[in-house]
C-alpha cells in the first residue's frame, strides 16, 4: 500500500465513491432534463461516469489505491494487497462516500435528500450480467496492475463506458454504488428490495476474476523451464 496512514486512506476512499456517484446519478438527472431519449440520456450519463472514474484513480490512487468499491477491496484484501485490517474500514467509507454522492446529487439538483428508487432492476439475466461486469472490471485491474499500471485508471475508466453498454444492467459493478443508487429516483436508481441479488452477482464474479487470473498471470512450468535452459 501506498506511505499514507489509513485515516488519509479512508478520507479518499470516500471521496472518490462520493465523487464517482454525484456523478452517475447527477449526470443521469442532467441527461433526462435534456432530452427525452433514453439511448441519448444514457449516452450521457456513460461519458460522464467513465471520465470521473479516469480523474478519480489518477489522482486519488497514490493515497489509498482508489478502490471506491468493496468488491475491489475484497480481492485485494483477498490477495493480500491490502491489509485484511482495513478491509471493514475502506467498506465503510466507500459506503460513505457513495450515500454522500447521492445527496450531493440531490443538492445540485433541488431534490429531496433521499429518495428510495422505484426503478425495477431483477432477474437472472440482470444478476448475471452484474457477475459479468464485475468479472471483466477485476480483470481489467488485475491484469492493468500487472502489464499497465500507469494505464489503469484509463483501462476502467474505458471498460466501464463500454460495459454501460454491453451488459443488461449498465454495469454496477459496485455494492456501494449500488446501495447509493438506491437512495435516488431518478434515471440511475435501483429499487432497494433488488439490492441483494446485485450484490451476489458482484461479489462471485469478482472472486471468480481473481481465482481465474491469479492462475493466469503466474508463469507456466514450461515457461519456467525454459527460462532456465536458456541460462
């Protein structure tokens, strides 16, 4: 981990989630006021999402790793990346974080403080596409970590605009931005009662990424040999 005690860590942890969906949910209020086409809304609401996950990584990764999302820190904590110490705490703040986006959003836009959405997301292809998105967003990071690092917060920035697209969910990929999303009825809203089934899916697609790569990302035996022979 970064040089930086875990008050500072957590304080970015909880930034970045706050920031990240004032984002989602604000930009998703901008673009129905705007327009009454969905695609078009959507659109917006993308472009939005993926570049403050860009700015949000690049500037608070140095600080706590910019997790700003609990199935992230669990692989990590999983992997031993992260002390399992601070695993609770960086949850706590990510849910924080992204219960003060919403009301943040909520601010800008002269809406009550909370408002538990009524927008129906449920069922096994939404589930499964949530495991999906998941998936490839710790699959990204992992790889990214391993090949690209400096390239990470484009790599996730980049994979979530394009998952808003190819996944049946627009790709939550986060409990807490989930749960914060919860609290809003408006375009980015999820009714609280479909929660659970998000989180499942979340949460088992992110540790199959990371059984998967971890296997994938060690060296083979024969590589291994052959290294040697060369030597």
């Amino acid at each position: 981990m970064a040089p930086f005690d875990l008050p500072r860590r957590l304080v970015a942890e909880a930034i970045g989630t706050a920031m990240l969906v004032a984002t989602v949910v604000g930009s998703g209020i901008m673009a129905t006021s705007l327009t009454e086409d969905v695609g078009l809304a959507l659109l917006g609401n993308t472009l939005a999402t993926g570049a403050m996950l860009v700015v949000m990584i690049t500037v608070l990764g140095p600080i706590s790793g910019a997790h700003f999302n609990p199935a992230v820190s669990l692989i990590f904590a999983m992997s031993r990346v992260l002390p399992k110490r601070d695993l609770g705490g960086y949850i706590l703040a990510q849910i924080a974080g992204g219960v003060i986006g919403t009301i943040t959003a909520h601010l800008m836009f002269d809406l009550p403080l909370i408002e538990l959405s009524s927008k129906v997301r449920t069922g096994g292809a939404q589930w499964f596409s949530e495991g999906v998105a998941t998936f490839g967003l710790v699959a990204v990071i992992l790889t990214g970590i391993k090949f690209e690092q400096k390239a990470v917060p484009w790599l996730v920035g980049l994979y979530i605009t394009a998952a808003y697209w190819f996944t049946a969910s627009t790709s939550f990929a986060n409990p807490a931005v989930a749960l914060a999303r919860s609290l809003t009825d408006t375009f980015s809203g999820i009714r609280p009662v479909d929660l659970p089934g998000f989180w499942i899916a979340e949460i088992a697609g992110a540790v199959a990424a990371l059984l998967l790569f971890t296997w994938l990302l060690q060296p083979g035996a024969s590589s291994t040999l052959s290294s040697e022979a060369k030597l």
